[in-house]
C-alpha cells in the first residue's frame, strides 16, 4: 500500500512538471515574456514617436519618458504591498495585465500628426491653435506655430497611465509566484530563476526588433499596435495556465480581503475602484515630471534617512554599519542607471540622427539598437555566472562593493567609446553603428556585474526587520534614475524645429559633449567607489 501510494505520488510529480521544473514556472515566464515584450516595445518607440508625430521638442519628450518611466518603477512597490497584504499574486496579475492590454491598445490612436508653422508664414486659411484661439487667414505669424492633435495627446497620456498602474500591479508579484512555485531549500530554485529572466531578456529582444521595426517602417500605431497584441498573449497564457499555479498565488486571507468596509464595497473592490479614479491623476502627473522628480527626491531621502536613524537606534553595531554600506550601494545604483537608460532617451536619438545605420543595404530602425542590450545578456549571462564561480574557487571574487564599482566605471567607458568614435565621422560626417554596438556591449557587461547582485546585497545587508522597506528603497533609487537619466539628456536637446533634417556635425559635437561628461561622471564614481571598497568590505562583517 505504501509503495503504491510513493509511486501514485511520483507519477503526479513528473505530470506536473515539464524539464525538471513545476509547468507554473512555464506560465510565468511565458506572461513575463509578452509583458517585457509590450513595455520595452512600446519603451523604445516612444521618444521617437512624440518627436517625429507629435513634434514634441527633445527636452518636452524626454521629459514625459522620464515622468513615465520615473513612476513605472516605482508603483510595483505600492503593487506589492498590496497583494502581499490583501489581494494576492494572481490577482494583482490579472488586474495589471488587464490595464497594461488596454493601455496599450490605446496607445495605438495616433490622431492627427502634428504640423508647424515656422515666423514668417502667411497663413491661405484660418487656424486654431491648440488652446482654441483662432488665427485668420492673411495673417503673418510673427512666431512659429505648432498644431498637435490635443484630443490624441490625452489618450496617449491615458494609455501612459493605465500602463504605470498595470505595471505596477503585474511586475513585481509575477516574479514572487515564480519564489513560490519552489520550497526554500529546493536546488532547482536559482536554476528556475534563471530560466525565468531568460524571458524577460527574450521579450525585450524581440520587441526591440519588431515593434520598433513595425512603428518606424509602417506607422506608430503598428508598433504600438503590436505590443498590445504580445500583451494580450501573456494575459491569455497567464489566465490560461493558472492551474498549474496550484493555489500558491490566492490571497493569504481572503476574509480579509472580501470584508464589506463600504457599503455594499468589499476591500477587494475598494483596491480596484481606488486603482482605476488614480489613472487620472497619473494622467496629469506625467505631464509634469518636475512633479514626479521632487517626489522622488523626498520619498528617497525620507525612507533614506529613516533607515539609517532605525539602524543607529534600534540595530547592533554591526547592523548599523551594514545599513550604511547598502545606502551607499543604493545611492550608487543611481549614477550607474541614470547613465545606462540613456539608451532610451539620447542614445537612441543619437542612433536616429547621426549614426550611419546602413548594414549591406539594409537600414536598421534607431530603437532597434535597444535590442543588443538584452541580447548580450542572453548570451553573457551565463559565462559571467561561471566566471565568478570560477574566480570564487581561488579566492579572486570580487566583492559586493567593487563588483558596482566595475558596473559604474564600464557604464562611463560605454560612453568613452561612443567619444572616440565621434572623432572618426564618415563622408557625410555620420558615425559608425559599430561604436555604438560597442558602447552597448560594454554598458551590459558592467549591467552584468552590478545588477545580479543589487537586490541580494539589499536582503543580505538589510536589518531583517526592514528588509521590506529597504526593498522598497532600492525600486525608489531606480525610478529616480530614471527621471534623472532623462533629464542629463536633455543637455543634448536639439531643436528640430519640426524638420527632419539637421547639422549632423553640429548634432555631433552636442551628443559628444554630453557623453563625455557622462564618461567621466561614470569612471570618476566608479573609481571613487572602487577606492573606498576596503572600507565598505570591513563594514559589511563578512557578508559577501
């Protein structure tokens, strides 16, 4: 009786896995992969997009990518808390998934695309402007003049905001079902994460293919369209799939969470109805970065501060200067990612401008360099994880600290080499895409050093009762980053004037300018960073 109850037992194992692993590792990476797809599709086309259709300015695009991107990685902090305490993973997944397809479908309403009138005009029919004011015909502008499709402009900001909030529900509880699937101490956990981002860095692969393939060649409304449609796919596999989750993603309480609080209103409802009247003011939000900056900049340094105040109060010795090191850390991150997702904003303007992007007669799309990023990952990930395995074996790994500092230094080479190939322009002054695959490679590796061992350090140097809370901190870094990117390019903000031809040589010296001073603000922290590692390594007590 008992070795057929082993082997009845066995045999519902092997069915519920598929190559060793649980078949809900499968459907996480297979929504995680279409959810990469629809956001870095639709990421790496949307400066480009309100430059070149809604004739924004470089400055006025950048800042809306940087309000976006600002608050998309900051929601999953508030998203997390709230399935963690009361909704639960799938949930809090179906919910963003749902808002991220619909945002993205809205992302395909182009409008009208925008026209500019330069000084000097002398208009053959009236005008309205985009606040209403009627120009008559016969008139000669004595300033130039842009007609945006303002009605277009609010569903683009709509969709801008339904994404935030889906992201903010899906991303980071996706990736903590993926935690649950395994117990604590199974081998096949590190492994299973592994397979796991590998979707993340294949989605982005291929959206920076063929959504920006799509947008650029045949319109925006294809390339924002086809996001959309990979989304819808990773909504359909999760719902799809969630059998094989096995319950694992349900509310924790779920008396809790159906508990009437208003009226006829469960707590459930209240988290919905509450998400959904917050689009309006995200709506607004991101039309006002300065807005999202300085909220950054408060919550960082507040949740800063009270970290390091807890630590002196309330932790051991050792435990406050563990707290300091990972501040340290953190705040480092900031520099590294502020000069590492230029590759959305100057980069890829730069790639668009002024680099010769013609491989055998085939012209490559601007946004489509973003994709050599995740494919280096693909195929350095591992060789890096060996690596340091490798170098663990003779006692040469390096630790926490120089490992970011290497990150930040390889962050300001990329840039060093994007420099050195400005000084060698083609007939028509143009720059080599090859520096610029350079300059992405080099970025990923240093991404490759830094990024694997960022959260880890948080849970290892953390003090266990506000590891929570230290997480959070991280994600705030990021998203500040992020706005912060966005803002050290806008000291290369060009004014098209509407015009899709420039001075490549004056766009040249510009771009430069700016990478140079990104170079030496990556190596000058690197090195300052490196410099004091010793001092950090002894703060951390052993902790590697």
């Amino acid at each position: 009786m008992e070795q057929t109850t082993v082997t009845s037992e066995n045999t519902q194992m092997s069915q519920d896995e598929l190559f060793g692993h649980p078949k809900g590792l499968y459907v996480c990476f297979a929504t995680e992969l279409w959810e990469r797809f629809s956001f870095y599709g639709m990421k790496y086309l949307l400066l480009l997009y309100v430059t070149k259709y809604h004739l924004f300015s470089d400055g006025e695009g950048l800042e809306v990518l940087g309000a976006y991107a600002g608050l998309v990685y900051a929601l999953p902090v508030i998203g997390g808390m709230l399935a963690d305490r009361y909704l639960g993973m799938r949930k809090a997944v179906l919910f963003g998934g749902i808002l991220l397809c619909l945002g993205h479908l809205l992302m395909a309403v182009e409008g009208h695309q925008a026209v500019q009138y330069v000084a000097g005009t002398l208009l053959e029919s009236d005008l309205t402007l985009n606040d209403g004011t009627v120009i008559l015909a016969g008139t000669k502008l004595t300033q130039t003049v842009k007609i945006q499709d303002v009605a277009a402009l609010n569903v683009f900001y709509f969709a801008l905001a339904l994404i935030v909030v889906g992201v903010g529900f899906l991303k980071p509880n996706i990736s903590t079902i993926v935690g649950q699937l395994y117990a604590q101490d199974d081998p096949r956990r590190d492994s299973g994460f592994t397979i796991f981002y590998m979707g993340i860095n294949l989605g982005s692969f291929m959206a920076t293919i063929i959504c920006v393939y799509l947008g650029e060649t045949f319109g925006w409304g294809y390339g924002f369209g086809a996001a959309g449609i990979g989304m819808f796919f990773g909504l359909l596999t999760f719902i799809k799939g969630n059998k094989y989750l096995k319950g694992l993603a349900e509310p924790e309480f779920p008396e809790v969470l159906h508990e009437k609080i208003f009226g006829p209103l469960s707590r459930e409802h209240l988290i919905y109805l509450i998400s959904i009247l917050s689009l309006s003011l995200f709506w607004l939000v991101i039309q006002h970065e300065p807005m999202v900056f300085a909220a950054q900049q408060f919550l960082l340094v507040v949740s800063g501060v009270g970290l390091i105040t807890y630590a002196v109060l309330k932790g051991t010795k050792e435990e406050m200067q563990q707290m300091i090191v990972l501040m340290v850390l953190i705040f480092s991150t900031i520099v590294f990612w502020a000069l590492f997702e230029q590759a959305a904003g100057s980069m890829t303007l730069f790639a668009d401008r002024v680099v010769d992007r013609n491989i055998a007669g085939i012209e490559i799309a601007a946004g489509q360099f973003g994709s050599l990023n995740a494919g280096f990952i693909i195929l350095l990930a591992l060789p890096f994880a060996a690596l340091w395995v490798k170098l663990d074996k003779y006692n040469l790994n390096p630790n926490i600290p120089v490992k970011f500092a290497l990150g930040i230094i390889q962050a300001g080479l990329g840039f060093g080499v994007l420099v050195l190939g400005a000084q060698f322009p083609n007939e028509a002054g143009q720059i080599s895409l090859w520096w610029l695959v350079l300059a992405y490679l080099i970025h990923t590796t240093g991404e490759l050093c830094l990024s694997p061992v960022g959260l880890s350090a948080v849970t290892k140097l953390a003090i266990h009762r506000v590891v929570g809370l230290s997480m959070g901190v991280w994600f705030l870094a990021t998203a500040l980053s992020e706005t912060v990117a966005m803002r050290l390019g806008k000291l290369a903000a060009i004014e098209t004037n509407g015009s899709e031809s420039i001075n490549i040589t004056d766009a040249v010296v510009t771009y430069t300018q700016l990478f140079e001073f990104l170079m030496w603000v990556g190596v000058g922290c690197g090195v300052l960073l490196l410099l004091i590692s010793p001092i950090l390594k002894r703060a951390m007590h052993g902790i590697r």
